[in-house]
C-alpha cells in the first residue's frame, strides 16, 4: 500500500460543508445521518476487499458504529424517514457526491479521507450539541464518541499497513 499525499485529498469541509448549507439547520442532523449509512456501506466494502482481511472486523466495527449513529440520530425525530426522503428528493446528488470523494483512489486514501471524515463527523456532532436541547445533546455527544473511535481504528490500520509496506 503506497503512502499517500494529503495534499492531494479532497477538502471534506468545503464539500460536506456546502452540501449541509443547503438543509434547514434543524434538519442537518439527518442529512449527516444519511452520510453516516453511506459510510457503513463503504466500510462493508472495504471489509470485503481482500486486500484488507486482516482489517475486516475493524472495518465492520466501523460500519456498526455508522449504523448507531444514524439510528441514534433517527430516532430523535418521530418524522425521521419523511425528512430522509425530502432531503434526497431536494439534494439528489448526495449520493453522487459522497462517491466521488473516494472514486478512482488507492485503498490507502480512500481510508485516509475517511477517517479525516470521522473527524470532521465528530466535530460536526459537537456542533449541533451546542445549539440542542438536553436530549438532543446527550445523542449528539455521544455520536462525537463513536466518530472517534472508527478515525482511531482507520488511524491504526493505516499505520499498521505503512510499517509493513516494503522500502522501494
């Protein structure tokens, strides 16, 4: 696995944050939720690369944890499906967008980009609990967690596979 060069990596802000700015702010929690399901089904990828089966479990870790999230998200809206379904109808290239920030890259950057995702998921948590009542604010934090411990785990795998990847 080669090295990459972050330099080169997409600016996840810039694009995830143009594309929340676009939701009613009570609604971006849900689009983020959205993000999160997209997640898991790019770290089930991942898992069943070959390449990376030493790393599944973590991988599929990482999925569970995306998958709490948005559910611990959904779950705070009683209307939650119905407001899934309107921001995909209004934004219908979220799914487009999500893909191209890893289409046509090295496994390696792929997990790069996603764990600087994690981070910026877990700040973007820490944001909306700011501004949320109690409630909303106890989930929120506690989702900040869970995005730390998927960019921990990709972090770990990442270095692990540049201390074995040979010296050319």
């Amino acid at each position: 696995m080669e090295a990459s060069d972050t330099s080169a990596l997409p600016n996840l802000g810039e694009v995830l944050g143009g594309v929340l700015e676009r939701v009613p702010r009570e609604q971006q929690p849900l689009l983020v939720a959205i993000a999160e399901r997209l997640a898991a089904e790019r770290y089930r990828g991942w898992a069943a690369q070959p390449s990376y089966d030493a790393h599944r479990s973590q991988l599929l870790a990482c999925a569970q944890r995306e998958e709490e999230i948005a559910d611990r998200i959904e779950s705070l809206y009683p209307d939650a499906a119905a407001i899934r379904r309107e921001i995909l109808a209004k934004n219908p290239d979220i799914e487009e967008i999500n893909r191209g920030l890893f289409a046509g890259r090295p496994l390696s950057e792929q997990l790069t980009i996603q764990a600087q995702g994690e981070l910026l998921g877990a700040a973007t948590w820490r944001s909306f609990a700011r501004e949320a009542s109690r409630a909303f604010r106890e989930a929120f934090q506690a989702c900040a967690l869970l995005e730390e411990k998927s960019a921990a785990a990709l972090e770990a795998i990442l270095k692990l596979e540049d201390s074995v990847r040979p010296i050319s």
